[in-house]
C-alpha cells in the first residue's frame, strides 16, 4: 500500500509541474505577440488642422501612414488642437 501512494505523490506533482510549464510557455508566447486584442487598443491620433479634420481627409491619411483602410480615419475634435485618428 505504501508504493501505491508513493506513485500517486509522483505521478500529481508530474502532472502539475507539466501544467505549470505549459502556462508558463502559453504566457510567454502572447507577451512576444502583443497579447492584446487589436480592438482593444487605443487607436492613434495626431494633431491636424481644423479646416481638414474630415473623416475623409482623416482615412487618406491614415491609409498614407499604413493603417488599415477597412478602419477608416475619424476626427477627435475635443481639445485643442483637433487630432486626426486612426484606429487599428
């Protein structure tokens, strides 16, 4: 009876340290990709003149600087100065 639950001890603590592992690697895994959902970042903006500050001229620009287009471009005009953003 003794070995039986020698070998249960061994086998659990195996098995945990197994799942530990995995975490480890799965957690190391989504710090090296970004780890955060596109949708949930917080989109880019920058300054821009007021007279422009259009969802149109915003989305050429952001399409200029490599965002998606699909997102299009949208102007923030809380604050001085208006901001052009670009979600992505």
């Amino acid at each position: 009876m003794a070995l039986n639950g020698g070998w249960r001890k061994t086998f659990v603590s195996i098995l945990t340290t197994c799942f530990l592992v995995v975490v480890v690697i799965v957690s190391l895994s989504c710090e090296a990709k970004g780890g955060v959902v596109p949708r949930l970042r917080p989109p880019f903006c920058f300054p821009y003149d007021r007279e422009y500050c259009t969802p149109f001229h915003c989305g050429k620009v952001c399409q200029e600087y490599n965002f998606p287009a699909k997102n299009g471009g949208y102007c923030d005009k809380r604050g001085d100065p208006w901001k052009c953003c670009c979600p992505y």
